[in-house]
C-alpha cells in the first residue's frame, strides 16, 4: 500500500445535541443526568466547538469518517426542525459540516436515532432500542430503515457513502445488515459499492477490514472497516484533569498503539466520539486530538498517510 493510511472515525455527531445526554438521562431514569465524575451531562454541544473541530482536522491534514445521526435521539428528521434546538443554528452546524469537514471526512448515518427503534409504519418509537431491535431483523425491514436514514441526510445534501453502526446495530444479523446497506445505497444514491464500521478488535496487529460481495457480483462490494485502537479519549468525559501531563499521558497510549500497527505494516484506524471530544465542555479529548495530529506529523511522515474510509475501503477491494 506504499504508505499507510491512518483513519480516524469519530462517531455519535449530531447538530447541536449532545447524543450522550440522552444515552445517559434514558440510563439513569432522569432528565438532570450526570457523568461518574458527579457534574450534570451537558445537553448541547455548541457551533463553536464543531468550528474548533474543524480547525484541528484541517490543521493537521487528519482524516476518516463523522457521523450524522439523521434522527437524533428520536427527535425527529434533521431536515426538519427540532424541539428546544434552534432551526437556524441546526442549518448553521449542516452548513459547517458540508463546506468545512466533507474534503476530510466521509460523512455517515449512525443509522437514524441512535436510541430508540422509529417504527416506520407509524412515525412513532418503540421500546426496543436500535440495537437491540437489529437483533431480530432481516434485510426486509434493515433495508427501507437504512434507507430512510439515507434519504434524511441526501435531503440536506450529503451524500453518505457508507454506514456507521449505533453501538453494535446488525452484529447478530451481518450478513443481512450487508446486504441491506447496499441495497439501501443503491436505492438512494444509485450505488453498488459502500463500507460500514461496526467491529473493533484492539487486540493484535492483524489487519481486519475486509471485502464482502453480497449480491455476488464482483462490481458490487461492501467493506467491513474495523477499528484497531480503542476510544482512549473517552475517560475525558469523566475526568475533570485538563493539564498538559493529562493530556499528553492520553497521546502517549495512542502512540504505543498505533507504533505497533505500524511496525506490522498495517493501516491505522481508530475511533472515537464527538462526545469523547467535547469532554463535557472541557475539550480536553480534542486537545488529545490535537497532539495526536502534530505527534503523527513529526514522527510518521512519509510512513503514512490520513485517509478518508471510503478510499481505504477501495484499497482493501484492489488488496
């Protein structure tokens, strides 16, 4: 592959809302939750800080996915407007996203709620959550709601050429959620080849993206891109630390990771969250962001390269 591509995957986004509020508040049975550190969850991430997102990513020339949760939370389309989240601000974080992140980032549905399962015969929500409902589905239903979530975002005007997996949406039922993404692309954006993020394996210096023809058609395909490091960032949410030595203490576990991918000649690509990032307001995850950027520039360059899934995807194809 030459040099080799370093994928960063943030997921959970979402215009103004805070995804993990609602996780929590469902969690904790209240609508006052709080983090283990004992400060109340925010309920908002601002513009500003997708703006500060937006400055790091381009700084440093990173690369990968963002979601874009189309339903967030159950409260309704993102083309539309939401309850107590300002219209013109929700179209002011569209915007940002489309002129500022799609030259770096592929931008993905993580599937339609990220919560609740919206039972799209009658517009209203079910107990079950997303992942759980997945457990017990077949491409006949997986299909029009991939597709649905699809449409939400085309609507806007992102074209979404891949899927990311609401917690582990469609682990149970793989080989259908494949062909259901597919099918769903294709009905969508007329399209035969698309990936997905739903595994992590942190555990060894394999490479385990891999190639799946559904239809058995070798012209349509679709990549299963995993993760290989884990959301080290995500402890910010709960520390309330945000000096340097914090900071770099969290880089350094990146660096250890990713020197071993490396080493084995084998692709970098790691996730994490837009919450993770946020840090409940203290940005300390996006500092590590940062350093990782700088870090990957001083020690790697020419080694490797920032990536965008979708072009990762067509090289596991062509491997």
């Amino acid at each position: 592959m030459g040099e080799l591509p370093l994928v960063c995957m943030i997921d959970d986004g979402a215009p103004c809302i805070n995804l993990y509020w609602w996780h929590a508040s469902e969690a904790q049975k209240t609508d006052k939750p709080l983090q283990n550190s004992g400060e109340p969850v925010l309920k908002r991430i601002p513009i500003d800080f997708l703006n500060e997102f937006v400055d790091v990513v381009k700084r440093w020339g990173i690369k990968g996915k963002f979601s874009f949760v189309p339903y967030p939370a159950g409260l309704g389309s993102i083309a539309d407007k939401l309850e107590d989240y300002p219209k013109d601000e929700m179209d002011l974080w569209i915007r940002i996203v489309k002129e500022e992140l799609i030259p770096l980032f592929d931008i993905t549905p993580e599937i339609l709620t990220h919560a609740k399962t919206l039972d799209l015969s009658t517009m209203t929500l079910l107990e079950e959550n997303e992942r759980e409902w997945s457990r017990h589905q077949t491409r006949e239903s997986l299909t029009p709601y991939i597709t649905y979530a699809l449409r939400i975002l085309k609507d806007v005007g992102i074209d979404a050429n891949g899927v990311t997996s609401p917690w582990d949406f469609g682990v149970d039922v793989e080989e259908e959620y494949r062909i259901s993404i597919l099918n769903a692309q294709k009905e969508v954006y007329g399209r035969g080849q698309t990936w997905y993020f739903l595994h992590m394996r942190t555990d060894d210096t394999i490479f385990h993206s891999r190639v799946f023809h559904p239809t058995g058609r070798k012209d349509e395909w679709v990549v299963s891109i995993v993760s290989q490091c884990g959301d080290f960032i995500w402890e910010t949410m709960d520390r309330m630390d945000t000096d340097d030595d914090y900071v770099r203490s969290i880089v350094d576990r990146y660096m250890e990771r990713f020197s071993e991918l490396i080493e084995a000649g084998i692709p970098v690509v790691f996730h994490t969250h837009w919450q993770s990032l946020f840090s409940n307001g203290r940005r300390t995850g996006l500092r590590v962001l940062e350093e990782i950027g700088k870090e990957v520039r001083e020690r790697w360059s020419g080694r490797v390269r920032w990536t965008k899934c979708s072009d990762l995807a067509r090289e596991v194809v062509r491997s």
